[in-house]
C-alpha cells in the first residue's frame, strides 16, 4: 500500500467475505483492520486510523461503519 487510494481499498477487502448465514459487522470489521494495521508495521494511531479511515468511507458508502457501536467506548475516555 503506496497511498491513501489503496488504504481505502484495503479497508474495503476487510470488510468481506459475507455469506447466507453471517455477516462481518462494524466491530469485526474495524479490528480486522486494526491488526492489519499492526502486521505492516504501524505501531502507533492505529485506533485513529482505523476511525478516520471508517468515517470517511461511511461519508462515501452510508452504512460502511457503525459509529453508535462505539458510543461506550467514547463516554469512558470522558470520565477519565
């Protein structure tokens, strides 16, 4: 991955494959980036890059990402 372009498009990949039976929900989706994020080297922001990356491909793809699903994760690092 050489630029923004194909970082987008690794997103994507991730989000597959869905068959009959079960579908790869916003959770599994955002870790699976994550740790491939982690297996090319990036050992910091990784959790910021994957949100950013998953916002902007909701703005473009409505549905892509689910940000309520992390709507607790936000209210803990509040109290903090």
């Amino acid at each position: 991955v050489t630029n923004t372009f194909q970082l987008m498009g690794k997103f994507l990949m991730l989000k597959g494959p869905d068959d009959e039976d079960e579908k790869v929900g916003t959770r599994e989706h955002m870790e699976k980036f994550w740790y491939w994020l982690q297996e090319k080297g990036i050992s910091s922001h990784r959790s910021g890059i994957v949100r950013c990356i998953a916002e902007k491909m909701n703005a473009m793809m409505p549905g892509i990402y689910d940000a309520s699903e992390y709507a607790d994760d936000d209210d803990d690092s509040d109290d903090e």
